[in-house]
C-alpha cells in the first residue's frame, strides 16, 4: 500500500519491459474504487477509453515509448471507506501503427440510432 493524505498529488509510472524497442503503451483507463475486488459498483473513472474524467487527472510525455506517466489529486469516497484502490487498463502497440488503439487517442462511444 501507498499512503498519502487527501489532496495530495499522486504520481504514477507504467512501463513495459520488452526487448522489442518499437512497441508503444497507451493508458486506455483506470478506475478508483474502496474495493479492491469490484470496480463497477461504486467506482470512480480517472480516465475512461483515453478520455479524461477528472478534472486533476494529467498524463506527462515521457522521453520513451513504453513508459507511461500521470497523475491526479487523491480524494476519498464517503467515511466508510479508507482505502482507494486503482485498476488501470494500458494497450501496447507497434510504433507507427497510426490504425492501432494507441494513435486514436480520446474514443466517445455514442450509440447510434438504427431507424431509417
């Protein structure tokens, strides 16, 4: 466990230990939750298919591409719960594959209608 005090920033850091030097890390999403068995009930999204849900969230450039770094503002979610737990999805591709989940970035997932 990490332990900081509310409103405090928190730095964090992913990378992929890979000998191939041409794969890419994308951060797609993490979700803060009191449990850390279920990030669906009561859930907290910092950042959901590359779109930023937290207004403290914020993703640094990193001088390699199979490092990902940010940070966000800590925060608590009622009394009741002490702990926060972060689950974090991250996608690897190939450098240069502009089609690749890496390169498109912010994905709004909007439901369209199928009347005609």
């Amino acid at each position: 466990p990490y332990y900081v005090d509310l409103n405090q920033n928190v730095f964090l850091q992913a990378s992929l230990q890979s000998s191939d030097p041409n794969l890419v890390l994308f951060l797609d999403t993490c979700v803060a939750s009191p449990n850390p068995n279920d990030f669906t009930t009561l859930a907290y999204d910092l950042i959901r298919s590359g779109c930023v849900k937290d207004p403290t969230f914020y993703s640094y450039r990193s001088p390699y591409r199979y490092v990902s770094r940010f940070a966000f503002n800590t925060f608590g979610f009622v009394r009741q719960h002490p702990s926060v737990y972060l689950q974090c999805e991250l996608v690897v591709c190939r450098y240069g594959d502009y089609s690749s989940r890496c390169y498109q970035g912010c994905v709004s997932r909007f439901k369209r209608n199928t009347e005609t």
